[in-house]
C-alpha cells in the first residue's frame, strides 16, 4: 500500500485539525485569533474553539472577567444614579395617601384645644385699675405682660409645629406632598383652634367680676393683640418636614424601605 500524501502540517491531506474550522462552515473559511494569538473558530450557536482545545460562548468582544453580568447590572445602575432591577419607585402623589392625609390634617387641628388650654395657663394675667370713666388701665410694669402672652402661645405653637412634623416624618409609607400640605393646614388649623378656645378658657379663668368701682385692682384675662401669633406653628411644621425630606435625598424619600 501506498502512503497518503501528507499536509505542511504533518496530517493526512484533506483532514481538518483539532479546533479548525468545523463542517458546519463553508469551504475556504479561515479559523479567526483571538488576542493571545490563537486560532479560534466560532459555530453557529455561538460556541468558540481554539487550537488549545478550550472552548467557551462568544461574548461579542464585552469582557466579562471584571464582573459577572449580574454585577454588570448593579454595577452600571449604581453608577448612574438608577433605580436597581425589580425595585419600583412609588410616585408622588398616589390615590391611597389622600385619605391618610386627611386624617392627618384632622388629628393635628385636634390638637389645638390642648394647646389653647395650656397657654391659658400658662399666660400670665395683667392687673389693671379701673378709672373713674370705667376705663381699664395697666398697673406699673404690668402692661409687658401683653407681649408676654403672645410670646408664650408663638414658642407653644413652634413646638408643637416641630413635633408634629417630625412624627409624621416617622409615618415611612406616607411620605410625600399631600402629608407635608396635610401637616402645614393642620397646623393652620390647631392655631387657629387654639388661639379661639385659649381666649375661652382664660376669660372663664379670669373673670372681672359684676361690680366694677372706681379705683378697683382687678386681674385682667391675658389676651392676643396680634393674629400673627398663629403663624408659628404652621411655619414649624413646615420647617421640620422640610428640613427632614431635605436630608433624605431619596428619590422616593425611603419609602421603598418599609
């Protein structure tokens, strides 16, 4: 028997080399290299031999050594400031909050009857004498203590208008602009409760009695010369809730997280 011709490369002619180019390519195809010089070829489900005999899954040329696809994912949200896969943002106003803001608003304008019962305590009253015409008129030093009634119902209603919007800050699933608007009109409405109702108590707490004299001293209910003493809490509330979404910085200021 005769021997077969052999190829440059030492194999029978005709025969196709370990890691060449498979059957499934045309005739003529040349095996590619990848980058460490190795000739490779690639079939048609996308699998990748070399001349080594490793294979693997064409990439398309994206380096996947760094991370895995996975970590690309997070990789590329986290770095682009984007919501990661499968986490929803709440939007901003959504039907479901309308009702627990209004019973926000209702329970923080409650609160002003506490707090115009407590400042009608805490004001101090002023003596006054009563002239010969009938006309009231503050003893000596005692006239500082209008300024002084509206001083103590402004940091009452600062108060609670700071402890109001830190407590609904806590409510986590509420957060939004229809709590923040339901704070600030709750807040309206307790000062404008108890501005009215403070003035009720002091004056049933106080009263100047049915004879009234000339040269009489009598203890005069404290008052609010001024309505602009209701601006404190709402203006507190708003502070607060402000400040707190402010520092947060979510994009759904953590809601996400309850």
């Amino acid at each position: 028997m005769g021997q077969e011709p052999m190829g440059a490369a030492g194999m029978p002619a005709g025969s196709i080399p370990t890691g060449g180019v498979p059957a499934s390519q045309p005739p003529g195809a040349v095996p590619t290299r990848d980058g460490s010089g190795v000739a490779a070829a690639t079939r048609a489900d996308g699998f990748r031999t070399d001349e080594s005999g490793a294979g693997g899954f064409d990439t398309g040329g994206f380096d996947t050594g760094e991370f895995g696809s996975d970590g690309a994912d997070e990789h590329s949200a986290g770095e682009f400031g984007a919501p990661a896969v499968g986490r929803r943002v709440p939007p901003a106003f959504a039907a479901a909050d309308v009702l627990p803001a209004l019973s926000t608003l209702s329970v923080i304008g409650l609160l002003g009857l506490p707090l115009g019962w407590l400042w009608s305590v805490l004001a101090p009253p002023m003596q006054v004498r009563v002239l010969s015409d009938g006309a009231l008129i503050p003893l000596s030093m005692e006239s500082y203590h209008r300024f002084d009634a509206i001083a103590v119902f402004v940091l009452l209603g600062a108060a609670l208008g700071v402890l109001t919007g830190m407590a609904c800050w806590l409510l986590r699933q509420r957060r939004g602009p229809l709590t923040a608007l339901a704070v600030v009109g709750g807040s309206v409405l307790a000062a404008w409760l108890a501005m009215r109702t403070g003035l009720s108590f002091a004056a049933s707490a106080h009263p100047l009695g049915d004879q009234i004299s000339a040269g009489m001293t009598l203890v005069r209910a404290p008052g609010l010369d001024s309505p602009w003493a209701m601006v404190a809490q709402p203006l507190g509330a708003a502070l607060a809730y402000g400040l707190a979404t402010a520092w947060n910085g979510e994009d759904d200021l953590g809601r996400r997280l309850s």
